[in-house]
C-alpha cells in the first residue's frame, strides 16, 4: 500500500541511496509510488493489464528478473507481497540479489506479511515493521546472498508439465481443465485460440484434435507463458502475451476453448469470465464454437445466451460445468 510506503520513507525511517536505480516488484495498477523518483524506477510486473498501465503512466518496465542484462544491480528495491508463498519467497530472492541497498517488503496481513518478516528475521536482519491499514512495511540489507535457497528448483515439472511458483495451478493440473479437455471434441476446426491459456495444459490437449493447423495462446502472466512455451513445443501454436479480454485474433478461429479466470486478488469478479465470453463471441467464424468449464455458481449462461445462438451444458458434477456454445452473434453498436 503507497501509505506504508510513505511513513517507511519519512525521516528516521528507510534511507534511500541519492543514486541508481530502483527496482519495484510486483507493484499492481493504481498503487502510488509517488514517494519514489520516478526517473529512477524500474517496474517488475509480470501481469499484462498492469505493466500496461505502469508503461502508459510513463514508467519504464519489464516483465521479469529474467530480462534483465545478467549484472544488473539496483541502489534499492520495494517488492510488494504476492499471495502465493512460493512466488513471495521467489521475488524476495530476485530482489535481494539484483540489490545493493535496501530492500522494503510490504504487504497486508492477508498476504502473509507476518510470516515471512519472521522467516526473514532468522535469515537476516531486518527494520522494525511499520503497520498500518492491515499491513506492514518492514526492509532489509540486500547483495548478501541470503535467501539463495528461496529460489525455486530450475526444471521442476508437475504432472510432466512445467510450472512456476505463482502460476494458476502451479502444483498440479487444474480439475476444471482436465475436465474440459475430456470433453472437446475430435475436431475443434482449423483454427484455435486458448483463452487464458496459462502453463499450457489445454493447449497440449487442443493440439492432438485432428485438423488443427494454427493454435493461439493467450495469457496475461508472463511467467506462466514462458512455462507453456516449454511444455507445448509445436511449430503450430503462437504465444501471446496480452490480455485475452483485448487481444485481436490475427483471423477469425474456428473455435475458442477456455477456461477463465473469475478472482481478482481475493474477491471472486464474474465480470471478468463475462469479457471472456464477451472476446470469444467477437474472434470467432459464424459457424464457430465455445467450449468453456466454470465453476458451478457463476452466472455465464444469460450472457451465453444473448451472445450466442445455442448453448449447451455438456458435463459437469457439484462444482464445475463445461459449456458448448455455437454460432456467435455479433455485439450491437
């Protein structure tokens, strides 16, 4: 949170070198980072629609450590807190090896805050926290190579796939996907996009359907992309880092299969598996098909209904459903 963020800066707090740059981890669209000097950030964001919004306030970014020249290091770091254990660990780890200078961890309790100041304190010293509204802030001497063994295992597969630390379904296949994959059909047409395509299960399943010649994959997460690249090697699929909601089909597909994400942080949004809906309707040919799995309570059929000409639940038991529509109408306006 920028609050935190602000009072960790104030005087007698975090002193932050006068030179070089600064590397911001993991930051989300709309925190501001107005305490920091712009010129000399560098955002970390690995989710398409928020380094979107960071490039277009002007701020320089990448998606990964990964991109970075290999000795690039930074006068200071601020990593904001992930939910997910694994990634948190990992990004912390990153930061304080690319770091010279201080690194500020904030994060809400609800991120685990708490517990990995107290994993840290055993590893290094640390501030004293700063707390407010349902976090903390707290910062550590960087360059010492003390969390090396928070880095993940380089190669690691589940289930013979490879996965990431903060990916959906980092550890193990999603129930829903394996559920929909069991369902498409034999032919799925010429032309395919994966929606949300992630570490690239679906698409590996998509790709033995007879007649597939080209096979999109859209994600938003970086990181998960560069795991489907490495588990879906095939001259036929093409990789798409973008937001699935905005991103523009090179032609009309044959057939859309997805299945799309619905949380944004903790709170669960329908509206985002509505754009979903909503994006494959406008890709698709007039002849064209939408094989999708939802969990059981979201609200998708009315919007099916109006943007397409038949819908179908196809399978499903007390927590998933897997729709089949067909024939998209075109939005009005």
């Amino acid at each position: 949170m920028s609050l935190r963020l602000s009072l960790a800066l104030e005087p007698g707090g975090c002193v932050m070198p006068p030179e070089g740059r600064i590397a911001v981890f993991a930051p989300r669209a709309g925190v501001d980072l107005s305490a920091l000097p712009k010129e000399r950030l560098l955002i970390l964001q690995r989710v398409r629609p928020d380094f979107e919004a960071f490039e277009a306030a002007g701020f320089a970014c990448l998606p990964e450590v990964a991109d970075l020249p290999a000795q690039e290091r930074f006068a200071a770091a601020v990593v904001f807190l992930p939910r997910a254990k694994a990634e948190a660990r990992q990004l912390l780890a990153q930061a304080e090896a690319v770091t010279t200078g201080p690194v500020l961890v904030d994060g809400a309790k609800t991120d685990g805050i708490d517990s990995v100041l107290k994993a840290l304190r055993k590893l290094t010293e640390t501030s004293a926290p700063v707390s407010k509204a349902h976090g903390k802030i707290f910062w550590f001497q960087g360059g010492n190579n003390v969390l090396n063994d928070w880095l993940p295992a380089e190669g690691s597969k589940v289930e013979g796939f490879v996965t990431a630390p903060g990916v959906f379904s980092a550890d193990g296949i999603d129930p829903a996907s394996r559920l929909l994959a069991e369902c498409l059909p034999e032919k799925l047409g010429r032309r395919v996009a994966d929606l949300g395509a992630g570490w690239g299960y679906l698409a590996a399943q998509i790709l033995t359907r007879a007649g597939v010649e080209h096979l999109h994959l859209v994600e938003a997460d970086h990181v998960a992309l560069g795991c489907a690249r490495q588990n879906v090697v095939d001259a036929r699929a093409q990789f798409h880092w973008a937001d699935a909601r905005k991103w523009q089909a090179p032609e009309q597909v044959n057939t859309v299969v997805m299945n799309p994400p619905f949380h944004a942080g903790r709170s669960a949004e329908p509206e985002l598996g509505q754009a979903f809906i909503s994006a494959a309707a406008s890709m698709l040919v007039a002849s064209g098909h939408l094989w999708m799995v939802a969990n059981r309570h979201l609200p998708y059929e009315t919007l099916l209904g109006e943007r397409f000409a038949a819908v179908n639940e196809v399978a499903g038991d007390n927590r998933f459903k897997v729709l089949h529509a067909q024939r998209p109408r075109r939005a009005k306006g």
